[in-house]
C-alpha cells in the first residue's frame, strides 16, 4: 500500500533555474516522505542521481530516497531560443529606457515564444501525460517553463511555482494606486521571469 | 535580476532593463509609463506571440501564456529573496520570500590547493559573468581596461577572472596586451572556466567584490556571504 504523497517537479535544465529545485530535492530526501519525480532535459539527469547518490546510505531501504527522472523530448528553453531565433551576441546590450524600446521589442518575443508553437503545445500535451500517469499530489513548476503553466492551469493540477528569482515583476503590477507606472523603474523585472 | 548562467532571463533581463533609479524621478515618468506599455505592445501586437496564442487556443489552453499573467493570487509561490534585500513592496500571504535555497557548499579545500595558496596572497576581486558568457574583443578591452585601473589604485588587490572568449575572436590576446604586468606577476588569473563553484570561492572569505552580470543567483549567493558586487550588464 503506497500511502506516500508525490511531488513532480516540471523545470528548465539551466544551471540558474535548475539550481533552486536541486537544493529543495536535497531537503525533500532528507526527510523521505515524498515520492519525487523530475521532469525536465537530458542534461539535468546527472545532477539529480548526483542527489541520490550523495543521499543514500549504505544501510537505506532499496526504493526509497529514490527520484524518478523524466526526460523532456526536444530541447530545452536556451536552445530553443538559438534554434528558432537569429539571436546575436552583440543584439543583447541595448540603451536604456526610450533609445532601448525598438531592440526590445525585437528581442523578448524571441524568449518569450522560445518554443515553435508546435512544440510548446506538443509539450503540454507532453506534460499532461505525464501528470495523468504519475498523479502527483503537488506540482511544483519552473516559472519560465511556460508550457508546464499551460498544463497546469488546462488539466486543473494543484501546483506551486518555485523561482530562482526575485518575485518583484510579478509583484510590482499588484502594488496599489498603479505603482508600477509611477513609482517602480520599468526595469530588469519584465513579466515575471527575472 | 536574471540568473547565474546566461539564460533566456539574462538575455531578457540585458534587454529590458531602463537603468532608471527607484524610486522612479518624475522627470523620468513618461519614458517610464513608455517602456511598460512597449511590453504590452509586444503581448498584444507581437507576430510571435500571436501566433503562440492562436496555436495554444486551438489547442484548448485559454489562460495566458505564464509570462504575461506571472501573480495568480490562489498559487503559492517560493522565491530565495528576502524582503530586506528585495524591492520594497507588499508581499502577499501566498508568496514565501524564504531566503537562501541552496545545495550543501563544497568547501574549497577539497579542491584545488594551488587556488587557496594563490588566493590567501591578498584581498581578491571574482569576475565571473556567467558560465555561458563568451567575451567579444571590445567587452575584453573594457573590462581589461577597467582591471587596470584597479590594480594601478589598489596595489594590493589581486583578480579571478572567469572569461571565455568568442571564437576567433582575438578577444584573450586584448586582455593579455593590456594586462601583460599582472598576468606575469599572478596578480590576475584569467580562466576560461571556474575549477571550483563561484559559492565555495564566496564563502572562503577571501573575496572581497563579485562582479557578476546580474543573474539572481550570483546576486543571492554575493547578498548571503555579504560581499559586495558591482554589476556588468555588458553581456
């Protein structure tokens, strides 16, 4: 009988956004409580049995302190974005404020929409298949990994969002009295990512 | 903030950055009020995002791609920043500012000896922009340039300096050109690659700024061993 609650984590393989959920997976073994299951690219596999390996004692019960890994077909959001875009090294300094807006402009759609529009939904699809097989009782999602949110928030799934980051952007359009027109520099912080 | 290594947040974060000052000077109001609906447009106009859109809708998902609605007041969210050390705002229930989420640090003498002996000789500055940056030739003389005014300032301080350079771009032979004394003399290292975690160098106390590129991570893991860190945006 399998009374243990699960926890999916869905992320990108970056170093800097992988990091966060590693650090977390570490205390989660610590404890044993949780069936933890991994989604995310190829490359972030080592890392994670690093984990296990690190974790496991010699006396530790066969199947437990174990993370199941998951590998995300096709490839991951930095790649993405090279593969789909024309992006140049020398296109990513730009001037601030006013002077900025027309490079900017060229630029975030091409971060934003890193996917084609065929892979991300074959993604969601591809997360949704998997959520439906393993029915974990949490969700815990990368907040760049922008087909994860889709499934989610389609299938419904109980989820919580784990960020390497400062949470301002997605904060500073909730502060009152419009503050983030008039009070908070449009800055570093745009829709939530950074 | 973006994140350690250049990522899709780096490459945002380089390009939508104002530089404006919080809080935000009046005189700067409209460029301000300009920049956030420059993002809207992109939501709204982009030929990218709408075609992501059409494709999302047909496919039955109706919520909004996850950038544009990032605050979802019944989520719960978990970020390493603190309020102290974030921008000053109201943090709602559903949202745990937790502090450091980190991995068990390496300490650095399990690795590398050599480093330690160099690094216990004076006060040393890490220059670390990220494990994908690869450095042009003209951020290789800027940033060679500037080192050189440091150490000509501060005769006792010595460099790390994490740089790979673009290929075939002569970009290690302008710092080499320009830093010739100190790279004889050890005062700088220049390494296409960081032996050991840019956290077990901070936490050895021996360095004493980290010049770093803005990711959030180096920006935590600089706050949490208190070392200063000026920014260079220049990747």
């Amino acid at each position: 009988m399998n009374t243990r609650n699960s926890v999916l984590f869905l992320t990108n393989s970056e170093y800097g956004q992988s990091n966060v959920v590693l650090a977390v997976i570490h205390e989660l073994l610590a404890t044993d409580r949780l069936d933890i299951h991994v989604a995310s690219w190829p490359v972030l596999e080592s890392r994670i049995q690093a984990l296990t390996s690190q974790r496991l004692e010699p006396k530790a019960k066969p199947g437990k302190n174990q993370i199941k890994f998951h590998p995300i077909p096709g490839v991951g959001m930095l790649d993405a974005t090279f593969k789909n875009y024309t992006i140049s090294i020398d296109s990513i300094p730009h001037k601030p404020g006013y002077a900025g807006g027309t490079r900017f402009r060229e630029l975030a759609p091409k971060v934003l929409a890193c996917w084609t529009p065929e892979e991300h939904v074959a993604m969601v699809d591809w997360f949704g298949d998997l959520a439906m097989t393993l029915k974990p009782d949490l969700v815990v999602v990368d907040p760049f990994l922008s087909p994860a949110h889709d499934m989610v928030k389609k299938l419904n799934w109980k989820y919580a969002v784990l960020s390497p980051c400062s949470l301002a952007a997605a904060l500073i359009p909730e502060q009152p009295r419009l503050a983030v027109l008039w009070k908070y520099p449009w800055y570093v912080n745009l829709f939530g990512l950074s | 903030l973006g994140c350690h290594e250049i990522s899709n947040e780096t490459l945002l974060s380089n390009s939508a950055t104002t530089g404006f000052p919080y809080p935000l000077p009046w005189s700067k109001l409209l460029e301000n009020i300009y920049c956030v609906f420059n993002a809207v447009s992109i939501v709204l106009f982009d030929p990218f995002i709408k075609s992501l859109a059409s494709a999302r809708k047909r496919h039955g998902i109706h919520s909004q791609l996850a950038a544009f609605e990032p605050y979802i007041k019944d989520v719960t969210y978990i970020s390493p920043s603190l309020p102290d050390i974030d921008m000053p705002m109201e943090i709602p229930s559903n949202v745990h500012l937790v502090g450091p989420i980190l991995l068990p640090i390496q300490p650095l003498s399990r690795g590398d000896s050599d480093l330690i002996k160099w690094l216990q000789k004076g006060p040393t500055v890490l220059v670390n922009l990220g494990s994908f940056q690869e450095g042009t030739i003209d951020q290789a003389r800027e940033m060679a340039s500037g080192l050189h005014i440091l150490f000509n300032s501060h005769p006792a301080v010595q460099v790390l300096w994490k740089f790979r350079a673009v290929e075939g771009s002569n970009a290690d032979k302008e710092i080499e050109a320009i830093l010739r004394h100190e790279i004889k003399s050890g005062r700088i290292r220049v390494q296409s690659w960081l032996h050991s975690e840019p956290l077990s160098l901070l936490q050895s106390g021996f360095i004493v700024a980290a010049v770093h590129h803005g990711g959030a991570n180096s920006w935590f893991e600089a706050t949490w061993y208190s070392t200063p860190f000026p920014l260079n945006l220049t990747v």
